[in-house]
C-alpha cells in the first residue's frame, strides 16, 4: 500500500571519481558531472511526481560522494543514529548531515563504530535489517538496536560488489522484500528464508546494474530502467516499477537508493 514518504537528497554538484573505495570506481575511467546532474534531478522529479516529500542538503566541495544521502543517517521515530564511515574520503560527510538533523530539529545520536547509515540498516515493518562484512561493524548492530528501539537482524555480505545491504536487498513494503541470495553468507540466507518466505529474488544480470538499490513507497518502485527482468517480476507481485537512468552515478557504485535518505519523522 502507497505511504507518503519524506526523503532526503544532495545534488552531485561536486560529483566525480577521484578515488577508488569500492569496486564500481574507476579513477582512469571518464565521468560527466552534468549528466549526474541530469540523471539525479530526474530521479528527484520522480519522487515529487509521486507525491513525496524532497528535501535537500548542501553539496559541499572535496566531497564527491554526498550525492549518496542514504549514507548520511538512519533515522527511525525522529531519532536520528548518525555516521562514522570507514573510509577516510568520506569522513565529512558524517558531521555534515548529522548537522543537517540538528538544525532541523532532531535528536541525533552520534555513532560508537563504523557506521554508514541506510546503505547498511534497513527498516522492514518492525525490524531493522543490519548488513555488515564490508563497511558498517557488527558493533554497530548493538548501537542501531539501543538508539533506534528495534530488533535487529544482522546479514552477512560475502561479495564485494555488493559492499553495502542496499545494493543487495530491496525492502518492498513491511513484508516483502527483493534480494540478490548469492551477496549473503549461507546463514543469513536462511534467516532472510525464514524472515521473508515471499521474497522475490533477483537475478546476476539485474543485481550487476544496481537493479535492487531501489526506492519503494510500498506500491511504486523507483529502479534502474535497466533492471528489466526485476522490474517485470516486481510487477508480477503487483508493485508498480519505475525505471530511472542513473548509469553516471552508478560509475561510483550508487544508485537510486544511495541517493535517497528517508526521514521517519515519526508521531
């Protein structure tokens, strides 16, 4: 069922691949900060089109990746877990939406370990799924379970393409989910069976173009365009895909989840 969400976004006004933190980026390769403009404006369309909230944050130069908002907090009830990232070229972007939430009025908690916001806790009805092995610590569970007041449900990420949960699993409304099973360790394979036995599950060939860093509102889902075969299957399950191009952004390893933070303002 459509909810109205509130989200949080940055242009990539600064947006280029300078570095390499991730296997998505290539510092030889040609980037175009126009088009990620382009592509990024588009995706923002999409969300006021729907009817959802958009508010924005302020680029900051020296930080090209803060286009990805989804790594700027977790923010469950109006309480707001902030960010410690693991690698140093992102470091800023930590203080700088913790920051954002204070001065719009919100009790931010600050992070006791490596934690990258959205890209690694993902709210699904009332339970928080934690994804670790490449970035967020394990530690980090504990904290997000004290802060935010939900149970947690650690996953285990074995493949490094796939270095954050939201580039692995798509939560859909409050008891559905998409994911790629072959990104997780054997265990939390069986967890997310027993947790979500109507998962939809995505193939290589979507999974490889960021098809489940994915937006749902519970009916719409905002998808790379070039997620075809997920797409024809959300729509089998009576969820409406949308299809957006981000191809310049994901030459950093993002996509239309990475961009957008939801704000859980709460009662």
């Amino acid at each position: 069922m459509f909810s109205h969400r509130r989200y949080l976004m940055c242009r990539p006004t600064h947006f280029a691949v300078e570095y390499a933190i991730n296997p998505w980026m290539d510092p030889a390769a040609p980037y175009d900060t126009e088009l990620a403009v382009r592509q990024w404006t588009a995706l923002r369309e999409v969300y006021t089109g729907l009817g959802h909230t958009v508010e924005e944050i302020d680029p900051l130069p020296g930080l090209p990746d803060m286009v990805f908002a989804a790594n700027g907090a977790t923010v469950v009830d109006g309480t707001v877990l902030a960010v410690q990232f693991r690698d140093p070229e992102r470091a800023d972007e930590g203080p700088a939406y913790a920051n954002w939430f204070r001065r719009a009025g919100f009790d931010v908690v600050e992070a006791k370990a490596v934690n990258e916001g959205e890209g690694d806790i993902l709210l699904a009805g009332e339970i928080l799924l934690a994804g670790t092995g490449f970035r967020t610590a394990h530690e980090s569970h504990l904290q997000a379970q004290e802060v935010l007041r939900r149970p947690v449900v650690s996953l285990q990420l074995v493949d490094p393409n796939y270095y954050h949960l939201d580039t692995a699993l798509c939560v859909l409304d409050e008891r559905t989910i998409a994911y790629l099973p072959e990104a997780f360790t054997p265990g939390s394979r069986e967890v997310l069976r027993r947790l979500f036995p109507d998962a939809i599950l995505a193939g290589a060939d979507d999974a490889a173009v960021l098809g489940l860093n994915a937006v749902s509102d519970g009916r719409n889902v905002v998808l790379p365009v070039q997620a075809g075969n997920l797409a024809q299957q959300l729509a089998d399950r009576g969820f409406r895909p949308i299809g957006v191009d981000l191809s310049e952004l994901r030459k950093a390893g993002g996509g239309p989840k990475c961009c957008t933070l939801e704000i859980r303002a709460g009662d």
